[in-house]
C-alpha cells in the first residue's frame, strides 16, 4: 500500500471568536471526517491541524488563517500497476462526492506532485470548451453566475511563459497563471468545470488584421466590455472574480491543470462539489458608518468583488452588526477590517463575516498593547488613503504612510486620496493607449475626473498633482 496525502478546508458554520475555541469545537467534527476518509477505501488514516508556522517577529501578530486538516492515509485500490498513482486521488475525490451526496463535500486540497498528471509540454493550444461563466464562490456549495455565455469555443495555455488566452466570438480574454489566486474543480462535472479564482478581471481585446504592401499584421485593441450572447456589465465583469470554464474533454483538461500546477510554484489545486444558479450581482448597499475609516474599508471590500456581499445571509443585519462594533470600539474594528481586506486580497477560504468579528476582539483584548491612540507617524510623512482606478474596478487600500507634500501641508490629509491610473493588470493604461476603444477610460480616467469618487457620505473631487505622480499616472 502506498501514501495517500491530502488536505480537507473546513469552513464553520457557527462563529467562534478565537482559533483556540475553533479548534476545540472541531475536535468532534475530526473524529467523524476520519470515519468519512475510511469508508472511501483509506486506511491508516491520521488527522492533524495543519498549523503555518510563523517567524519569531510575527509570532504574536494575528493572522486570517484557513482552518485546514492534514490528512495522511494509505490506499488500496484495485488497479493495474500501470495506472498512475494521480488516478488514485481521482478515484478517492469521486467516491468523496459520492458519500455525501444529495448534500456538497467538504473541499479537498491535492497539492503533492504525485496526485497531478506530470507531463511537460511548452503549450496546450485549441484546447476546446463549451461555455464560459463569470460570478463568484462564496465557500457555501454554490456558484453564483452574473454571466455566462454557452458560445464554444478554444482556450490556448502557453505554460512556458505562464499564459492564458481565452477565445470568445471576436474577442479575446487574456490572463497571466499570477493572476490565479486559486484553482477549484467541480469533481466528476460532465462537461469538465474548472474555476479560477483571479486575482484581476481578465484582459478584454478585440484582434483586428490589417495588411500592407508587405505583408499582414494584427493589432489588438483594449476594450472594457464583451458584447455579443454576454448580458455582463463593466462593473460585474471586474467584480466576478471566479471565472468557470466547462471543458468538452476532461482527460485533457487535467493535463493542463498538471502543468498548471507544475510551472506555478506547485499550486494545490481545490477538489469541490458546487451547484451554479444565475442571478442577478448584489445591490450595493450605501454605507456611511459612524466612524469613516471602517466605512472605506468596508467599502473597499465590497468593491473588490462579490464575496463578502454573497457570504452574508442577510446583508443588512451583517452590516448592522458593524455598526455596533464601530460603536464599541471604532479603531479595533478599523484594524481588523484591514486585515480582512487582504485576506480578500489573498483568496483566502473562510467567512469573511465570521472573521472580522474574531479579529476584533483579538485587537479588543489586546488594545492596550497595540495603542490603537496615537500611530507613530513621522514628522514630515502623512497616513494617506490610496485609491487604483481601472477599467473595470476602484481598488481602494488601507492607509499608508507618505511623505508629505505642498498639498498636504495645506489641506487635511483625512480628507485627501491619493489616485493612481491603472489596466486591469496593474500595468500602465498608456502600454494599450494607442489601440484602446473609449469605454476603457470612461470608467478609469474620465468619470471620476468629471464626477467626484463617492465613498460613504463623502465625495472626493480633483484637487491637484505633483510631478512624480504624474510621472507615476496618478494625481
């Protein structure tokens, strides 16, 4: 019998408010995942948490974490030898969905090397798919769909230089395997669904071959939106952060996640067994919190996409419960709201809800080592609210620290904003100028120029810009 390696996410349902309470509550919920495990055929099965260690600086410094299980087993399944050990794993994930069925299973993470198809090939071109959907994955079994189109056509991944383009009617998605924060697979889906959760909105061009006197050349030109059997706009396009592709040949489509896995630093791949349902995107909601910094954040983290809004069972009590944290203690919420934020940023798989109560009273019962009263800000530097427009989204930071400037000395820096101008990669708008359709600075240049950024009650409006700013594409 050989080593069977793997790790099971585990998403609470009920609130816990420390990681110690989570592990304790958990302790029963091990004890039958074990008996789940051995029924699928694996023995010698060990379970343990898996902790990240942290380094000796962030020992004491509070961080989102997933609630992960290590599980290490032996299988013995009946197969030929010829059979690759990655058709174990399979097996084992289809006779996990199949335990828990009508009800979804919990995630699986295949992340050794040993459980991917390990084949090297510079590119997978004309690789056909079905349909092509955009929404998000809220981590509660289920796939919302803002967007989808039943159009087939070919995806292309050119695993040398860590690319994918994506070919959809006359147009063209583009993304680099950076932009994958996470990488889900529908176990056993006919056709085969694959989601990658995007750091970043893909790329939109629309390839236009031109010819002259000596030969013929294609220009590709920015846009912001998909026309044709997408009902998607702008706004949705950039805050779906999961994009589902159903692939027509699911042998061939695990080639590619293998590869995949390989050239991207060994990426676990997430094993899920979702429903998708098509609805309409959240409504968002106008917040104006008693104390401003936890309105930006909050505003911050429903513009980046749609997880937060769809993780909450009822968005207005979610965001009343805010509100009365604010009211308790309006800087260790301010603090925790940070944190969340870049665990949104990261991909990580919990309850986003669950955990900015958690990190508030961690910063609650430790509010007089941190002092949340007085930053240590130096004398010529300013804590500065950072905003990236781009085509398809407003990226608003938490404070930084900078140095200050002649427009700081004489205005309220509470009230400034620093913005940067920027393409959905992070990558100037000017590198795709020159062949760039209209709507790509509508929504990232001229409207906010012209209208103001609205955050809470507040509206910011054009003051002024520094030199290195401008040479920087922000003002």
């Amino acid at each position: 019998m050989d080593e069977i390696n793997f790790r099971i996410v585990h998403i609470p349902t009920e609130k816990y408010l420390s990681d110690d309470e989570a592990k304790i509550h958990v302790e029963p919920y091990m004890k039958s995942l074990k008996q789940f495990i051995e029924s699928c055929n694996l023995k010698e099965v060990s379970i343990s948490f898996l902790k990240i260690k942290k380094s000796e600086e962030d020992e004491n410094y509070p961080e989102i974490e997933e609630l992960v299980f290590q599980v290490q087993s032996k299988y013995s399944f009946n197969n030929s030898p010829s059979v690759g050990k990655q058709y174990n794993y399979r097996n084992f994930c289809k006779k996990w969905k199949n335990l828990f069925l009508p009800s979804p299973s919990p995630i699986i993470v295949l992340y050794e090397n040993s459980s991917f198809i390990n084949t090297r090939h510079h590119s997978d071109t004309s690789v056909e798919y079905s349909s092509i959907s955009f929404g998000t994955l809220p981590h509660n079994d289920k796939f919302y769909v803002y967007g989808s189109s039943s159009v087939a056509n070919y995806i292309d991944f050119y695993h040398d230089t860590r690319k994918v383009i994506i070919y959809y009617l006359n147009f063209q998605l583009s993304f680099s395997y950076n932009n994958i924060r996470n990488i889900f697979v529908n176990i056993d889906s006919s056709p085969y669904e694959v989601f990658f959760d995007l750091c970043n909105p893909p790329l939109i061009f629309r390839p236009e071959r031109r010819t002259n006197r000596y030969s013929s050349y294609v220009i590709e030109h920015r846009t912001a939106e998909l026309s044709g059997c997408f009902s998607i706009d702008v706004d949705t396009f950039g805050r779906s952060n999961v994009l589902r592709v159903s692939f027509k040949d699911a042998f061939k489509a695990e080639e590619v996640i293998g590869r995949i896995h390989f050239r991207c630093s060994e990426k676990p791949v997430h094993y899920i067994h979702v429903k998708s349902i098509s609805k309409s995107k959240p409504i968002d909601r106008d917040l104006n919190i008693s104390h401003f910094g936890c309105t930006y954040l909050m505003t911050a983290m429903f513009k980046r996409n749609f997880t937060l809004a769809e993780q909450a069972s009822n968005i207005d009590t979610c965001l009343y419960d805010i509100q009365k944290l604010a009211l308790q203690n309006a800087e260790c919420l301010e603090k925790s709201l940070t944190l969340v934020l870049a665990a949104i940023d990261s991909g990580k798989i919990v309850n986003y809800w669950h955990e900015i109560e958690k990190q508030f009273h961690y910063y609650l019962s430790n509010s007089d080592e941190i002092n949340f009263g007085h930053y240590v800000v130096p004398e010529k530097c300013r804590l500065i609210r950072r905003v990236t427009l781009t085509p398809t989204r407003q990226l608003m930071w938490a404070p930084e620290m900078m140095f200050g400037n002649r427009v700081l000395r004489n205005f309220d820096s509470e009230y400034a904003l620093r913005v940067a101008f920027r393409d959905d990669n992070n990558s100037r708008l000017s590198f795709v100028a020159a062949f760039a359709d209209e709507n790509v600075f509508d929504f990232a240049i001229r409207r906010p120029m012209l209208q103001g950024i609205f955050i809470g009650s507040r509206r910011y409006e054009f003051l002024a810009w520094s030199n290195s700013q401008i040479r920087d594409h922000g003002i």
